[in-house]
C-alpha cells in the first residue's frame, strides 16, 4: 500500500449503500462483506479468521449488555462501542501479545482479544481492580483525560527500544484527542526518536458533539504524520481485515522490518532495523451515543447513522465467514452462544468483587506522600467508626 493507505484492497464499491465508497483508504471487503477485487486478503488460518468473528461478536454483546446494565444502575457511565469493533479487534489480532496496549475509553475490543474481560467489567463498577488486573495482559488502564495517555505510550515504546526488547506499543485515540498538545508532543518525540508506536487514530466523526469538520482542517488524520516524518496510512475502521492488514504491516515496520520510510534523525532509508512510529486513521463510526451520559440526538440526525450501518463490522465479516465456506449457520450459533455465556460469566464474576474504597490510594504513588497518606487514614478511621453501610448507596 502507499503512504496514504491506498493500493490493493482499495476499491470504490456501491457509493448508494457505501458511505466510505469514494474515500481513499485501505479496504479488503465490500461493504457487503465480500473481498473486493483487488484485495489481498490476509494470510489467516480458518480458526483465525473465525477467532476475529468470535471477539467482535464478543464485544458487541458485552457493549449490549453494559449499556443495559448501566441503564439498571448496576455499572457506572459507559462509553459504548458499536459500529467500532471491527478497528480495536482486528488490529489488536495483528499484535504479538507481548505488545503493549495503552488506549482511550471506547475500544473495549482489545480487550476481549486479550480475554480480560471479567478482571476489566470491574473497572466500570469502580474498582480500582478492573485497570490492575489487565496490566497482566499488557494492556495499561484506560485513559479519560483525551491524549494525556500518549506521552506515555511513546515513554514505553522508547524504553522497549532502548532495552532492546522487541515489542511495540500501539495507542488508541479518537479524532478529537489530535487537537491536545499531548498527541503533538508525543508524535514530535516519536517521530524524533524512532519509538516503536503506533498511533492508532479513530476517527468516527465526533467527538461528543464536535463533528470532524470543526477538529481540524487537514484532510485526513493520517496526514498529520507527514509534519512529525513518518507514514500515516488511511483504513477502512468498520473492515476488520483491512484493520488486521494495515496494523501488521505497520507492526512491522514499528519493529524495525519492512519499508521504514528512512528515519528523521537522517538513518538510510533500507536501513531495516530501525524502528519506525506510524500514525494509522480507522474511519469509522460509532451507532450509539458517546456514552451513556449523552443524548446524541442533540447534535446529530439519527438519520445520519443509518448508511453507516450498511458497514457494520460484524455483517461484514459474517458475510466474508460464509460466502468462503468458513462458517454456518451452526457455526454462528455457537459462537453467539459462546459470546453470550463468555459476557454473563463476566458480569458474574464482577459483580462478585468486594467493593474496597481504599484502594483508590494504591495505585499512583508507590509511597504514599504525606497528605495522601492522612486522607487514606481519615477514611479508614472513618469506615471503622461508622460502619461500611454507613457509606454505602442506597439502592
Ligand atoms: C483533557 C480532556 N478534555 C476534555 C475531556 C472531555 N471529553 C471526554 S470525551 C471527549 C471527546 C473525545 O473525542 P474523541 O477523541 O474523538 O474520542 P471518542 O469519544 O469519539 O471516541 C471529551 C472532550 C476530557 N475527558 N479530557
Ligand atoms: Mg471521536
């Protein structure tokens, strides 16, 4: 593919039914699911095709169910993911396990690719457990304060590099965290220091209520690369397989393979070990609202997100399953079925944690600075006076 994410696999298909069908960007299926002409699709196994239907079928069921559970007062405020599975499974397919994940707040895919589910569900109960436990997986706590988890990512990216350990690190973020000075500053050092990162953008067309066009007056997020010396590619968000393609070649060449590009810091251009950051823009969109707090219909016609559906990722790549003899209609039951006790088991399982709010003292200082430390102890000394019902909700 070039630069901009075209070449094979990028094809215009049906613009009646297609709203991405005279954007240039990289696409292995149709919006109907097919291949598109072109398009090399990905050397997978069957499992691992069938493996990439699973998560998504996964996620969308743990998105439904959270939304519902929200809605019952049993978690707190969601952000939802539908429409979006496709870009945050099928990427994190094409990672190693031992990469690192540092992401925003919607890409919950990455999570079930990872299969955390149940440690993760916890988080949005409001446990400090649920960011703790998925650290084992190498996946670092989600990030509410846009952009601020971008430094970061490149910090552990430089320091895989620097300790010569070979692992990337790929960041999530949405469109609208490209207008903080974080995402500048963290692709100026990535670009300058050759950090292994990929800066995974989705751009699914708001950001609450601040469409694309009022973000930034570039033509793409991919774009923006060029002004930190290094590739931005373009994607179809909503094609898992695209995804997976476009993520594993930009792996690589995080990695130190492939086409590096050459290096801002003047390294030869074939020089193939040298890691290289690339900026990959999953456009997508997002059916629901941007999280349970919000009324979409606020700010956008739910006519808009009509067309979008022809895209859906999980259509998609059902119609891909079947029409190459990959699955059947048994085949699909099963992992529905397997989707929906895999979710219920999760939930079961988080709504068994033991709420402990001092916890919430653990995690950011491994010692506790003085002031800290007599607020922890003004809480404890508090629950034991009072009682732990004393502080609880009533429900
Ligand atoms: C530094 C900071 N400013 C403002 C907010 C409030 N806020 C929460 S989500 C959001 C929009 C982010 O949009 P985008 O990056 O496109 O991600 P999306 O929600 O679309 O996935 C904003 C402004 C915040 N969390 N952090
Ligand atoms: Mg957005």
């Amino acid at each position: 593919m070039d630069e901009n994410g075209a070449g094979a696999g990028t094809s215009a298909s049906d613009s009646a039914t297609d709203p991405l069908a005279d954007e240039d960007l990289y696409r292995v299926l149709g919006a109907d699911g097919g291949p598109l002409p072109d398009a090399t699709v990905p050397d997978l196994s069957d499992e691992g095709f069938r493996a990439i239907y699973r998560d998504l079928v996964t996620t969308r069921r743990f998105d439904e169910r959270a939304v519902s559970l929200q809605r019952q007062g049993r978690i707190g405020t969601y952000a939802p993911c539908a429409g979006q599975e496709g870009s945050a499974v099928g990427s994190t397919h094409a990672l190693a396990d031992r990469d690192l994940i540092s992401y925003q707040y919607r890409e919950h895919g990455a999570v079930v690719v990872r299969d955390l589910l149940a440690e993760y569900l916890p988080y949005w109960m409001g446990h400090e457990s649920g960011t703790e436990a998925i650290a084992d997986g190498n996946v670092f706590p989600l990030n509410i304060g846009i952009a601020a988890h971008l430094p970061h990512a490149v910090g552990a990216a430089w320091a895989f590099d620097y300790r010569d350990e070979d692992r990337v690190v790929a960041a999530h973020f949405g469109d609208g965290a490209t207008s903080e000075g974080d995402f500048h500053e963290a692709m100026n050092f990535a670009g300058v220091f050759d950090t292994p990162t990929l800066f995974c953008c989705h751009n699914n067309g708001w950001a609450i209520s601040v469409p694309e066009s009022r973000q930034t007056a570039s033509d793409t997020f991919a774009q923006k690369a060029t002004a930190y010396g290094f590739d931005g590619v373009r994607v179809d968000g909503m094609d898992p397989l695209a995804s997976y393609a476009v993520t594993k070649e930009a792996a690589e060449r995080a990695r130190g393979g492939g086409d590096g590009g050459g290096s801002a810091d003047g390294a030869d251009a074939s020089d193939e070990a040298d890691p290289r950051p690339v900026l990959i823009e999953f456009v997508e969109y997002r059916f629901g609202a941007h999280t349970t707090a919000d009324d979409p219909t606020a700010y956008r016609d739910p006519d808009d997100v009509d067309p979008w559906r022809a895209l859906d990722p999980l259509d998609r790549m059902e119609a891909f399953l079947r029409e190459t003899g990959r699955i059947d209609d048994e085949g699909v039951a099963a992992i529905r079925d397997e989707a929906d006790d895999l979710v219920a088991d999760a939930i079961g399982f988080a709504e068994s944690v033991e709420a402990d709010p001092s916890d919430m003292f653990d995690h950011a200082y491994a010692e506790l600075p003085p002031e800290v430390r007599r607020q922890r102890d003004e809480l404890l000394a508090a629950v034991e006076e009072h009682g732990e019902e004393a502080f609880r909700r009533e429900e």
